[in-house]
C-alpha cells in the first residue's frame, strides 16, 4: 500500500517538474528587407542658386553700471552671547548674515516695539571654528 502511495506521489511531481518547465515557442523576427536601388536617368546639373546670408552681428559693448546707492549700514557692537566660550582675536572664526525675530532684541538685553516682535531684522553671528556661536551683532 504504501509503495502505491509513493510511486503516486512521484508522478505527481514528476508530472509537475515536466510541465513547470515548459518554455513557449520563440517568435523569431525577421529584419525588413532592404530596398533594391536602381540607377535612374542622369540629370544635367543645375545652375547655383543664390544664397541669402546674414550680415554679421554686431557686437554690442555695454558700459558697466554704477551699483545703485544704499544708504551705509548702521548697527551694533558684537555682543556676546551669553554661556557661550569666549572667544579671542586670534581664533579663526566666520561672519554669517542671519535673519531674526524682533524679539531677539530682548535677549541680549536690547529694547524692541512688542508690537512689531514678529517683524524680521537682519543680525551678523561670530561663529567660532567650532560652529558655536560666540557674539551677534544688530544691523539696520
């Protein structure tokens, strides 16, 4: 009985395998043919025929233009930022142009117009070498 079993078991899988793998039929393509090419009648040869060209650009030099006048930026001294280390005039350090708050003011212990606390006014940050602010200063 059991040998009955087996045997049917591996003709399933057999059967199975057999038609898994399977492959379709490949079409196989065959390239378009080619056009024959056939020596016509000669044809005498044209006279030239004019050519409209352009005439050459001109090159156009402009002067260069004043940049236009702003009034000299007026602002405050670096202040120091609190808790931050300090810092000496001979360690390498970057001036970056920042946009704050009017309400930064107060942190330094600036006074600002409550009223207009969201309005935004450009600052300059000392930033030391190690990317840590150490002073700012207000600019108008």
């Amino acid at each position: 009985m059991w040998i009955g079993v087996g045997i049917g078991i591996a003709a399933s899988l057999f059967i199975a395998l057999a038609w898994k793998t399977e492959r379709p039929p490949v079409a196989v393509k065959t390239p378009p043919a080619l056009p024959v090419l056939v020596p016509g009648p000669k044809i005498a040869p044209q006279q030239p025929v004019a050519v409209a060209t352009r005439a050459p650009r001109r090159r156009v030099i402009r002067k260069p233009q004043a940049p236009p006048q702003t009034s000299p930026e007026v602002g405050t001294d670096f202040i120091p930022i609190p808790y931050a280390p300090d810092f000496r005039a001979e360690d390498p350090a970057a001036i970056v142009r920042v946009k704050l708050p009017r309400y930064s003011l107060q942190t330094v212990g600036l006074p600002f117009n409550p009223e207009r606390a969201n309005e935004r006014i450009d600052a300059d940050v000392l930033m030391g070498q190690d990317g840590i602010a150490r002073a700012i200063r207000f600019v108008h």
